[in-house]
C-alpha cells in the first residue's frame, strides 16, 4: 500500500470515531435538555408584569443575585444575556428572557409572562394580542435601494 492511501484510511478510521463520539454526546445532551425542560415547564407560573426595560447585558451588570452568578459556569459568566428589568406586583425584579420571546416583549407596556424562577419562557398580552416586530431587510453590501 503506499503512503498517501494509508494517511487516507487514517484520517476516516479517526473520522468515524469521532462521529461516533459526537452522536453519543448528542443524545446524552438531549436527554439533559428534555429533563431540564420538563424542570421548566413544572416550576413555571403566570405573571402579569409591566415592563420597565429590556436589553442584552454582561451577567455581572444585569443585577440578578449572587447565587445565579455563582451557579453559572465559569466560562458563561462573560456572555451576554437577554434581561427584562420589570414590576411584578410591588417589585421590581430582573428576568432572563428566551430569545424567541425577546423580540415580542414590549417596552413600558403591561404583558402575562410565563416564567420559572428568573426565566421568561412565554408572553401574551394583557389586552389582545403583542405586535410582532417587522424584520428589518437586510442590504447587500450596505447600498440603499433606489426607489
């Protein structure tokens, strides 16, 4: 056999182990999701809250507690989240949000938000239905068009 056909056998014998692995890994990883989601949808209730604010900040700078920053992985601590500051009731208290859910969330409106714990999973409005953001076109190359 020459060289390059077993340099070739190597690179797919090392290949397919390591799609192997990646199938495995996946499986596992959605079995951790399934669980964790179920963990979400037993512990979520309805709120009604008025919105103060909503932006995408650092975990430090949101202002959630100490616990949830301790009990973030090290290297997610940097990442920026999507945080809904609003009033619940008396209180005003900070919320991670989902980011198919982000983009609904009216500012300085009143909404029902599902949440578990400080997760926001889900918003309706109080008063019909919440206006869904236009997507804004996107120009090749930055050129305006000529209409």
């Amino acid at each position: 056999m020459s060289l390059g056909l077993k340099i070739m056998l190597i690179v797919l014998v090392v290949l397919t182990i390591v799609l192997i692995a990646l199938y495995f890994v996946g499986k596992k990883a959605e079995k951790k999701q399934a669980a964790q989601q179920q963990q979400l949808d037993a512990m979520a209730q309805q709120v009604t809250m008025l919105v103060i604010d909503k932006g995408k900040m650092r975990l430090r700078d949101a202002g959630f507690p100490a616990i949830v920053i301790e009990n973030t992985p090290k290297y997610l601590r940097r990442s920026k989240v999507l945080v809904v500051k609003g009033k619940v009731g008396p209180k005003i208290a900070t919320f991670m949000c989902d980011a198919k859910v982000f983009p609904l969330i009216p500012v300085k409106k009143e909404i029902k938000a599902t949440i578990s714990g400080i997760y926001i999973s889900k918003v309706r409005g109080v008063r019909g239905p919440l206006e869904v953001p236009q997507k804004k076109k996107r120009r090749f190359f930055g050129k305006k068009s000529s209409k």
